[in-house]
C-alpha cells in the first residue's frame, strides 16, 4: 500500500471519538475522510466480511481493499496532515500488528473512559441505534459469550471492549511509547480545548486553532418513541430521497439533532448488579492499565 496515514484516533469506542473526529477535521492543517467515518481498515484488511446479527453492516461495510483506502484520501491537500477515527483499532487484536506494517512511523490518539461507564454507555448506544433489543443490561452481560460466538460484532461484547490494559499492551509491543497521546473522557468532558491543542501540535497541526465545540454528536439515552427513532434510524423511502440531495455530512447533523431530541435519560441508572458484574471482570485489566501507563485508575471501579 502506497498511501500511509500521519495519525490514527484508535479509540475508544464511546469515549468522545466522534466529536474529536469533528473537532479534528475542522482544522485547515488536517484532512480527514468524511464519506467513511470509521473504515476499519486495518481491523479487516483483505477480508471478506460476514458478521452476524443485529448491526452486522457496521462491520461488514468496513473497508477492506487497499486502493478503495488510500482513495478515501485523495481530496487531500499539499500539506495537510492526514488521518482518520476507527475506534475498533484498540479492540480488535489484528489491528496493531497491521498498522505497524503499513505505517510504522504513525502518530496515535486515544481518549480512555471508566470501562464500567463505557460499557453502560456502549449498551445505550446500541438500544438508541435499534441494535439492541434487550433493556435488561444485566441479562446482556450474561449473553456476552454466546452472542460473540456465534458471529455478532464486537459491540455486544459489552465487558470486552474497554479492555484497555491487554488493548495498550499489544500496540506497545510494536510501537515506541512516544508514538502515543492518550487523554482521558473525563478530562475531555471537562476542558477539551487544551486537550484539543496537545492533540494539534502532537500530530504536526497548529497547536493554536481553535474548534467550534458547540456540536456534541452521539448522545446517550433511550428513545422516547420507538417509531420516530426508526425513522431516523433506519433505511425508508422518505430518508432515501433525502440522501440523493443532502450530503453525508449534513445528513449526519441533521439526524443526530434529531435523535438528541428524541432521547430521554434511562429512568433508571446502571444497575448496582451489573456494576459488580463489570468491576469483578474489568478489576485486573484496570490495575494492568494503571501499571502500564504509571497512572492510577482504581478510581474507576468504584
């Protein structure tokens, strides 16, 4: 493959890469594709795709081919740093090994959540999407490894996407540490405009732009009705007609205006029984992270 990337946000899912995907691509020194958001490349590379169950697509339109890659580039400009937001790169184990063979010199970011929160929001996500069928959070967790088994994506592995300890290890057996930026959610949440101008310099942008942050796509929730959210959700004749006239982009804001106004808060929070369940099966993965990084998270297990 001729064509390399200067910068890959790697993750992690639900932590705040889709609005730094938007923050990021505001930047006149930065090129990011806008028709494929996430391509998945180096999770898939060559592959021929055939995931099961609800949401299989995701997976299954992830781009495979190295040309149909390196073209989602091409509108490029002389200059400009060039990269884009998969966040299945830090879960999927395949991922690191290909990147480092692709491109070795590659500058990585990632934004890490409380594991617990991540997989609560990851669960809410996929009701908000229809991908998700059961409301009982608890029973999801108990159907993680038969579901995985029998081919369904990555997402209803609730309790092994935030992994991040095992994640960081394999990437830090190919890459130098310095190759890295990783912030946490919380203060991303808290303060993203210096964080925003660490992440600029460290990919070669101009640490001194400044990002309209006033869009926060992908909110969480459950809808309040389940048949306006298939509308928005969901491929129809009316949404069809609108996609051969409004482009991806604004297409995308509109929806997911749309949609925010559609979500109400869970009535009720994470259940305490599945909060023990994550703590029990995330504790070791967490110290790992906490050794990995010289950082403490025991924090996150409550």
């Amino acid at each position: 493959m001729t064509f390399k990337p200067d910068f890959l946000v790697i993750g992690a899912a639900r932590s705040g890469t889709t609005a730094l995907y938007n923050y990021l691509k505001q930047h006149p020194d930065v090129f990011m594709p806008t028709a494929i958001k996430e391509p998945n490349f180096f999770c898939y590379e060559g592959l021929s795709l055939n995931v099961q169950g609800p949401g299989a697509e995701f997976i299954n339109n992830s781009v495979t081919d190295p040309a149909a890659y390196a073209a989602l580039f091409a509108s490029a400009g002389p200059g400009q740093v060039t990269g884009e937001a998969s966040p299945l790169y830090l879960y999927e184990s395949r991922a690191a090994k290909r990147i480092f063979h692709h491109a070795p010199d590659v500058k990585m970011l990632a934004i890490l959540r409380n594991p617990i929160e991540q997989a609560y929001s990851h669960f809410l996500y996929a009701t908000r999407l229809m991908v998700e069928n059961e409301p009982d959070f608890v029973k999801v967790l108990h159907m993680e490894e038969a579901r995985l088994a029998k081919g369904w994506q990555p997402l209803f592995g609730y309790s092994s996407f935030p992994r991040y300890g095992a994640q960081l290890s394999g990437y830090f057996e190919h890459f130098d540490r310095s190759q890295f930026l990783i912030e946490t959610y919380d203060d991303f949440n808290e303060d993203p405009l210096p964080m925003l101008g660490r992440m600029f310099e460290f990919i070669g942008a101009d640490p001194g732009f400044i990002p309209d942050i006033s869009y926060r796509p992908n909110a969480g929730g459950v809808p309040k009705s389940q048949i306006f959210q298939d509308f928005l959700i969901k491929p129809n004749p009316i949404t069809g007609l609108i996609a051969k006239v409004v482009p991806l982009e604004l297409r995308s804001k509109i929806r997911d205006r749309l949609v925010a106004r559609n979500l109400k808060k869970s009535d009720h929070g994470m259940p305490e029984e599945a909060r023990a369940i994550l703590s029990a099966r995330l504790r070791d993965d967490v110290g790992r992270l906490s050794d990995l990084l010289g950082r403490d998270f025991s924090h996150w297990l409550g």
